[in-house]
C-alpha cells in the first residue's frame, strides 16, 4: 500500500501563488498545497498576525495594477519561477439593490477585483511557466457567473462571468505549451466574506442571520446538500486540479455547489 508521505509529497518542489490565501477558501487552499508538499507564496493587502506560518507573505492590494507588477517582480526576484498560480481573491462588497444603485466607481471595481487582477497576474507570471513549458493557472469564480441575482451580485456576477471567457480564452491559446488553465465555481462557502454578506443584509432586511441564510439557500434555489461548503470542500478540488492526477483537464470550468445548479450545463 502507497504510504501516506508518498500521496502527500505529490507536489513536492512545487512553487505555488496563492492569491487572499490569508483568509476563507484561500487560507484552505494554502493548507492543502502545504500539505501536498508546494513551497506557498501568499498575498493579501494585511498580513495576518500567524508566527507559525509556513508560507511566505507578499503585501499587496491586487486591484491596482502597480501592486501586480511589485508581487510580480518579487517573485521573480525570490523564487525565479512559479509552478502554481491560483488567483482566487475576489470579493463582492458593491451595494445591492440593481443597476440604479451602482456607480461607474462600483463597476470598475468590481471589474478590477475580480477580473484585471488576474488578468494582469497571469500576463506577469505565464511567460516563464511557457519559458518552462509547465504550469497550472486556476481562477476562482463563482457560481454567480452563471446565475446573476440582480439585488445582491449585478457587478460580481458580470465579472466572474467575464472571469470565465478569459479563463477559456486563455486556456485555448496555451494548452499545447504545456500550461493548464482550470476555472473553480464555488456555490456558497462559509468563509469570512459569506458571514459579513449574511450579517449585512440580515441587518438592512430587520432580520436574523438564520433567517438571511434560509432566504439565501431559497434566492439561489436551494442545496440539495442542504448546507454550505467548507473552505477545505472546495480546496480539495484545486488540490486535484493542480496535481499531475488531472494532467488532461484545461478550459473547463469546474462547479461544486451542493448540487445548487438545477440543470444540466
Ligand atoms: N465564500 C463564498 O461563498 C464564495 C462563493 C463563490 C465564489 N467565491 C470566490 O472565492 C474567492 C475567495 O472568497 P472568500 O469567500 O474565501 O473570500 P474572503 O474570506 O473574503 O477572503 C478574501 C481574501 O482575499 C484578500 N483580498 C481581498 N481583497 C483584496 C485585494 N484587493 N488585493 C489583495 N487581496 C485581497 C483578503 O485579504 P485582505 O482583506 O487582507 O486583502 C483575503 O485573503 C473569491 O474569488 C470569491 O469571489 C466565494
């Protein structure tokens, strides 16, 4: 029988980048390439205050195309290459309500968060993956890419969908040099970002966040599962994605959401 230190030194020598790998399905995803044996670079704009991290901490607020350029440039600098790319920040924090309530501002920054930064990660860091004819670039989406809610996600939705033609795109162009490009759709994830979103809108809507919950399960139009995902739920499929088990997977877009998608795609 395989013993346990071979399944887990799978990506042993591998130098992963995992982007809001401090908090929710980042931090697990961190955890995971941890344990598969990857050396992990993280960034996020506030370093968490963790003296027994393992990973090393690039500062950066990746919405702004200057601070890409300066995690780009450290990477090269400390590491020479990266194996790894997962682009998983991203975030939702624009008001609900529809199109009358979001500004130019609120749509260029949806579309900096959770599109042109890994647009421009990606430009920075794919010529030395195609230089070494090897890499995985993940992008984390969403499932709101494909299943829009006006009241609560209009930019976020647009975005991530915008996320996953990119994605594709991109998947198309370098597939026969070696570098794999996968997108992840989470469903709802209980992280962080889930609770201030649950907190927020149970608040405007006089509310508990109990109640909020169920009305989201209902919005969305319920998880057979009947609960949200754990972060480690949805790592353990980046895990998979980026390991040599799942050399023949690019341009795909993977979902896990509980079953939530009540079609077949
Ligand atoms: N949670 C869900 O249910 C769910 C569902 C579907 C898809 N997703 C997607 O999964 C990804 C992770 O979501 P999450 O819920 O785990 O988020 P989260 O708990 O809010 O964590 C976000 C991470 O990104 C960092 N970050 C945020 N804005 C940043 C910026 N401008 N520049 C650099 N780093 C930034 C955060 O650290 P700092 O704040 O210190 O920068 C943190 O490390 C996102 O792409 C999200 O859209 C989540």
């Amino acid at each position: 029988m395989e013993s346990k230190q071979t399944i887990e030194a799978v990506l042993q020598g591998k130098i992963a980048l995992v982007t809001g790998g401090t908090k929710g399905i980042g931090k697990a995803i961190v955890k995971r390439l941890e344990q598969a044996g990857a050396t992990v670079i993280v960034t996020a704009r506030n370093q968490p205050n963790e003296p027994d991290a393992t990973y090393s901490f690039i500062a950066a607020d990746l919405s702004r195309a200057e601070e890409v350029n300066k995690v780009a440039n450290a990477i090269h600098e400390q590491f020479g290459r990266i194996d790894i790319l997962i682009n998983n920040m991203g975030a939702n924090t624009f008001p609900g309500g529809g199109f009358n309530t979001l500004t130019d501002e609120h749509w260029n920054q949806a579309l900096q968060v959770n599109l042109l930064s890994s647009v421009r990660l990606d430009k920075a860091l794919l010529p030395k993956m195609l230089e070494q004819k090897s890499g995985v670039i993940i992008h984390i989406s969403s499932t709101s890419g494909q299943f829009p809610i006006w009241e609560s996600t209009m930019a976020y939705s647009v975005a991530k969908s915008a996320l996953n033609t990119y994605s594709k795109a991109l998947a198309t162009e370098v597939a026969s040099k070696g570098v794999r490009v996968v997108t992840v759709s989470p469903g709802l994830n209980k992280t962080e970002a889930m609770t201030t979103f649950l907190e927020d809108y149970a608040q405007q809507a006089h509310i508990t966040v109990e109640e909020m919950t169920s009305k989201l399960f209902e919005r969305v139009g319920g998880v057979p599962i009947g609960r949200m995902a754990e972060p480690e739920e949805t790592a353990e499929l980046v895990y998979f994605l980026v390991s040599p088990a799942a050399s023949y997977i690019t341009g795909a877009n993977l979902i896990i959401d509980g079953g939530n998608f009540p079609v077949v795609k």
